[in-house]
C-alpha cells in the first residue's frame, strides 16, 4: 500500500516536473489584467535606446515602426476626419492604387456642425472608427477643430464652424463615437490654425482671453472630457513658438493643467529642431521633409542629443510612455478579438452620411413657399451647374475621400422624380481648375433651358479645389468663381421659380439674393448628398440645418477683415479682433449679417413659449448646473420638423470686456404639427464664465445677465434676467 507521504511526495515531484516543462509566464506587459501603467513600465524597462527611439518618429508617411523582438506591432495612422483616406505611397503623397480602399464619405465637418445633433456627431464618429478598425488603421487623424476666424479660411469645410461652444459639444460627441470602436482619435490642429496663408510659419499674436475663450475649448473638451488619445501640434507658430515645440501649449496647457495623457503628434513636416521638439512636448514626428526617416529630428539627431548628454533619456522615456499608454489603451497588445471587430461600407454607415446631409442643408431662402417642390404638379424640371454633376470626394486635401459612390445633385434628382418629371440638364458654367476655357453660350444654353422648365435649380458653388476650399491656400473673395453669379441673374430672370443650391465650404456672397426665391446651403454633402438634397428638395424630409458660421454680406465686415487684420505681415498674424470672431462681432458691433449664426428655416413653424429659470439650490460646483433653462416650442406648421432651440448668454454689466452674447446651451427638438414640447437646457457656471488672466482662473462673476432663447443668434424669441448671488471661480 502506498504510504501516504509517498503520494504527497510523488504528486510533489509531477507537479514539479509540470512546471519546469510548461511555458514561462508571459512578460506582464503581454497580460492585459494588468494595469496600463505597470504593463507601460515593463514594457519601457525592457527597450533598448535604438527601439525607443524608432517610436518617436515615422517610419513611412503615416506609419510608426514595428520591434518584432517585443512584440511591438507597426502603428497605422489615417486621416481624416470625413472618413477613411485611400491607401497612400509609404513614402510620397501618391495613391497607392489600391482597389479595396474605398471608404464611406460624410459631410464635411462644418456641415455636420450645422446639424446641431450631439448624437448624430456621437454616430458620425463610430462610422470613421469602425471604418478605421476594418482598415486596420490604430489613429484617425480628426476630427479637425479649428475655430472659423475668417470666412475665407481654405480648411473652414473640414472644421466645426466659428463658435466654441458648438464646436466642444460636437468633438467631444464625434471623438466619443469614434474611440469607442477602439481606435485612437487625434484632434487637430493645436492650436490657433486658423489659416492656410504661410501656415507652415506664420506667428499667430493674441492675447491670452482670446487663447482661452475662443480657440482652446475645443481641444480642453476634447481632452478633458471625451478623454481623446492623440493630439496633433499644428505647423504654425505661437508667439513666437512652432507648435510642435511649443512648451507653453504643449507641456503647459495640455498636459500639466489639462493632464493630457495620450500622445501628441506633429502635422506632417511640423517638426524643426531635434532638442527644443524633445523637450517641449511633442511625443511623435512626422511627415518630415527627409528622404531617410534615420534623418528625422527624432530619430539619429536625437539619438546623438541622448548619447551627448544634450537630451535626458527621461524626455525620451515620457515621449516612448506616451506612444506606448495609447497602443495599450487601443489593445494594440490584446487579442484580435479584443474590441469591435470593425465594418466598412455597411447600409449602416452609409444610412448615417444620408442622415447627416439630411439635417446639415440649410434653408437660407424660401419665399413664397416655393419648396417644397410637388413632383405630382411638376411637369418639367431644368438641373443647371457644373456642381450637380462633380464629384467632390477626392478634393480639398488631405480630408480627400475616395468614396464607394458618390450621388451628385443631378443623379439624386432623377433618382427621385426622374421617372414622372422631365429633367433637363445644362452644365451653365465651367469651375476655374478646368483645363478647357468655358465654351462660349454655356449661360445662353442653360437660359434656355430654363424658358422652357417650369422650375428650375441651379447648383452654383466652389470646387473644393485651389482657392476654392482646399488645404494649402485660403480664398481670395466670398464670390462665386467666375460665370456663376452672371448665370443666376440671367436664369431667374427667365424663369422666377428658381431655387439655387450653394455647395460650398462656408461663406458665400449673394449679389442676386434679392431676386432668387429660394436658397439651399447644401456644403459638400457627402456621398449620400444628391439624395438629401432631393428630398429636401421634393419634401420627404423637412431641412433643419443652422448655420455654423456667419454668412457677411460682404467680406469687409468680418471682424478680421473689419480690422485689416488679415492673414498678417511680416510672417506675423496678430488677432486683433480678440474674442470678437463671428456673431460675436457683428453682434457686439452692431453689424448686419447676410445670413446670422444659428440661422436655418423650415417647411413648419415653431412657437416659443413660457420661458422659465430655475436655478439650482445650494452650491454647485463647477459641473453641475447653476440654472435650468425651460421653454415650450409648439409646431404651428401642418408637417412635423425639427427646430435648435438655443440659448444666449449676456452679461448685463460685465468687469472685463465682453461679447453682446455668447452661445451656452442648444437642444434639437422634433416636434409634430400642432405638437407642444418642453425644453430644458441646463447651464453650468461655464456659461456665466469669462477667463482671467492675472489670476489664471475662470470667474463667473456675481451680477446680472439677461438669457435670450431663440432660433438663431439673431431671432430671439424669449428673454429672461438671471442673477448669480455670487461669484465663483474655477481653475483652467
Ligand atoms: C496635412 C494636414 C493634416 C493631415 C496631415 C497628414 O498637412 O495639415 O491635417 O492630417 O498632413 O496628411
């Protein structure tokens, strides 16, 4: 019989002899129970110099390199924040001509901020990211944040519009969505790339308020809130300072007060000095104008730094712990099957561009109730404009789409009616970039085609090219290009029911407005756009969109160009202005708009009503809400449609100098014909906040304000006086 201690001793023995053949344990950064921090620390402790520094810089357009020793897989950036760019060359600006790249297209961004739909901006991004997952891509280059300081900036289409507070509201949503596919936002561009005049070096001078009021909430929003994992330091100076070296705006502001924890990334080429880059913030370079990434500022120079003792390797260990905590943070370690798996060109995805130009078009124009069309009384239709039948997926630069379709205006409204109406098409105009001169009598054939249509729409517009909305050039004017406006004159004088459609990234001037009956903003609508516009158009949907950008009737009255304050001299652009960009100006200074912030029209009517304050008991603190704004909006119209309930703040007798009014708080509501809802939309100390800075705090400050609740900055329906018993301050 066995002897008890003999079988402990055998069973001892088998065990032991188990472990000494089994596996050894994987290293710790491998086991994804661990914390992120203790699997970062062991990852770090177990780089050589050599392979730390191979992840600060790219090692092809837009890719990091892989150090198969640890593990470490390569990591994949793409822009942009439209969707999913086309593969690119690894290492030039060429396409690489892939056949199984093809991405959804959404509306460009400014577009998706004149929805004022927090959750359609939420959908929006899980689009891009689940499209990213599919691609194999770790970053997406967006969303693109810049605040709209002159209605000519060339990237104006890809950013959220001129007011900060709508554009924090939309990128903390947009960022929201898209990491949570698993992937790595990086918002863009930090800070103060307002232009793409010299924008590889112009000094942008303002004062500190102007900072921290206008052109940083986007990117606090983004970081403190939906917690983004990439941020990309602009190619622009600071005063002073390039971005991507910019100890005050990198080290200071986003990762000591803001306690950014995520990785910051130069624009492409942004880098320009080895040590000042290392040692002031920037985690990441890329796109540097080297033919060999060893060349990079970050890659031998730095090297070299460390090894003479110019660079501390803790620069280099901060910079490596950055790059590291985001590919933990997105599983880059994990399993496959950690995470959404990722989809591309699903109904799905599609169904949300739709929806997205469905509620960004803007009804500037409508009299005479001349929309929406009836197709069952329509016999005749004239389609006029090059723009109808373009497609603008591949234009405007790097946010370049190479989309599975695209339906243009002209396609989209043959889709809809072409089977009962007769639709004509004349092409009317020809863009600038076209190699050909515009054939003569292209007006006098598409005037005639309008005496004979009973309605006639004219799609006018930019080309998403050249001076005409692209990355890498600002437009000259707020015209038409050339021919078009001459057109629309001579069309609508043929025929009066005309509706003209803008496709355009911002801002047009409308010389002809008085005599065109109806006005559609349609931006550049995305891949879905014709069908939106159809049934905008014919009436299946109800337009909702407000605009995101003032519209001035002429240039001249923008606050930049007001002050002459445009695009700078000697390299050196001081905003002058201050916070007075958009509605902020032409409200405290009494201008009129063409068109006003916050301004879209609907096929119904809404009532505003029973405007009520009830301010919160005891002391709030800086999150929740010091007063609750409550109205009641009853659709007095016979269809049902979706209103931007918004609420302005004034402060009646402020210590500092403010603006007339500022936006605080927006709420969609869809009522049904004849239906009443109630509104509420709570105010944080925020809203009542301005930034001080001597004391470098935010001061709600104790005094009056009056609240102003309306359609649009300029259409005010109801008012109230609101008091705070006291003043209250808050750290950045
Ligand atoms: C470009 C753009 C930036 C883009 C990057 C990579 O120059 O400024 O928005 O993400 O380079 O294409």
């Amino acid at each position: 019989m066995i002897t008890r201690v003999a079988l402990a001793a055998v069973l001892a023995l088998s065990a032991l002899m188990a472990t000494a053949r089994a596996e050894p344990a994987p290293p710790l950064y491998l086991d994804p129970a661990q914390p992120v921090e203790a699997r970062v620390d062991d990852l770090l402790g177990r780089m050589t110099l050599e392979e730390k520094i191979s992840l600060v810089h790219g090692d092809s357009k837009f890719t990091t390199a892989a150090i198969p020793r640890l593990g470490i897989p390569r990591f994949w950036m793409s822009d942009g924040p439209h969707g999913v760019r086309q593969e690119m060359n690894a290492n030039d600006w060429g396409a690489a001509g892939h056949t199984d790249d093809y991405s959804t297209w959404l509306p460009n961004l400014l577009g998706l901020a004149a929805t004022f739909d927090t959750d359609l901006a939420n959908s929006y991004g899980q689009t891009i990211g689940a499209e990213a997952r599919a691609r194999g891509k770790q970053m997406m280059l967006g969303p693109a944040i810049n605040i709209q300081r002159t209605p000519l900036g060339g990237r104006n289409f890809e950013y959220l519009g001129e007011d900060p507070f709508l554009t924090s509201r939309m990128a903390v949503n947009y960022i929201e969505g898209e990491q949570s596919q698993g992937i790595a936002s990086c918002v863009k561009h930090y800070a103060c790339n307002n232009q793409e005049t010299e924008r590889n070096s112009v000094d942008v001078e303002l004062d500190e308020r102007t900072l921290r009021e206008i052109y940083l909430p986007g990117f606090k929003a983004a970081v403190k809130e939906a917690h983004v994992l990439g941020v990309m330091a602009a190619y622009n100076k600071v005063r002073g300072q390039y971005c991507a070296q910019n100890a005050y705006l990198l080290k200071t502001i986003l990762k000591d007060e803001w306690g950014f924890k995520g990785l910051v990334v130069s624009d492409w080429g942004a880098v320009h000095d080895t040590i000042q880059t290392a040692e002031n913030g920037l985690d990441l370079e890329m796109g540097t104008g080297q033919k060999l990434y060893e060349n990079y500022y970050l890659a031998n120079p730095l090297l070299h730094a460390i090894q003479s003792g110019q660079v501390p390797v803790s620069a280099l260990d901060e910079m490596v712990r950055r790059n590291l905590r985001v590919r933990f943070l997105i599983h880059v370690f994990d399993a496959p099957t950690t995470g959404p798996a990722g989809s591309i060109n699903t109904k799905e995805h599609h169904l949300i561009a739709r929806r997205v130009a469905d509620e960004a078009m803007v009804l500037l124009k409508n009299d005479g109730a001349t929309l929406p069309l009836d197709p069952d009384k329509i016999s005749s239709i004239a389609v006029i404009g090059e723009n109808a039948s373009s497609h603008f997926a591949l234009r405007g630069g790097s946010a370049q789409i190479k989309a599975l379709y695209e339906v243009p205006p002209l396609e989209g409204i043959l889709r809809r009616v072409g089977a009962a109406v007769n639709v004509s098409y004349s092409i009317g105009y020809m863009q600038p970039d076209r190699d050909t001169d515009p054939l003569p009598g292209l007006i006098d054939r598409a005037v005639e085609a309008a005496k004979q249509a009973q309605v006639v729409v004219i799609v006018a517009g930019l080309n998403h090219g050249d001076n005409y909305d692209e990355e890498g050039s600002d437009r000259e004017d707020l015209r038409l290009p050339p021919g078009q406006d001459e057109l629309i004159e001579r069309v609508v004088a043929a025929n009066p029911r005309t509706i003209v459609v803008l496709m355009s990234g911002g801002a047009i001037e409308m010389p002809w407005l008085d005599h065109v009956p109806a006005v559609i903003q349609a931006w550049y609508p995305g891949m879905e756009g014709g069908n939106a516009l159809a049934g905008i158009l014919f009436g299946d949907v109800n337009p909702s969109g407000k605009l995101s950008c003032t519209f001035p009737k002429k240039l001249a009255d923008s606050p930049a160009h007001a002050l002459d304050a445009f695009p700078g001299e000697d390299g050196v652009e001081h905003y002058a202005e201050g916070l007075l960009v958009g509605y902020r100006w032409f409200d405290t200074k009494n201008v009129e708009p063409l068109f006003p912030f916050g301004y879209g029209l609907s096929y119904t009517k809404f009532d505003y009503a029973d405007l009520k304050l009830t301010a919160a008991s005891g002391d709030a603190d800086a999150t929740s809400p010091v007063v609750t704004v409550q109205c009641q909006v009853t659709n007095s119209g016979a269809r049902q449609g979706a209103e931007v309930v918004q609420v302005y703040v004034h402060a009646d007798k402020p210590a500092l100098p403010r603006p007339d009014q500022e936006l605080k708080g927006f709420a969609r509501v869809d009522p049904k014909a004849g239906e009443t809802r109630t509104v509420s939309i709570p105010l944080g100390r925020g809203a009542f906040s301005y930034y001080d800075p001597a004391k470098h705090e935010w001061v709600a400050e104790q005094g009056t304000y009056t609240i102003r609740v309306g359609g649009s900055s300029r259409d005010i329906r109801l008012q109230s006086p609101f008091t705070l018993a006291t003043t209250t301050v808050d750290p950045e």
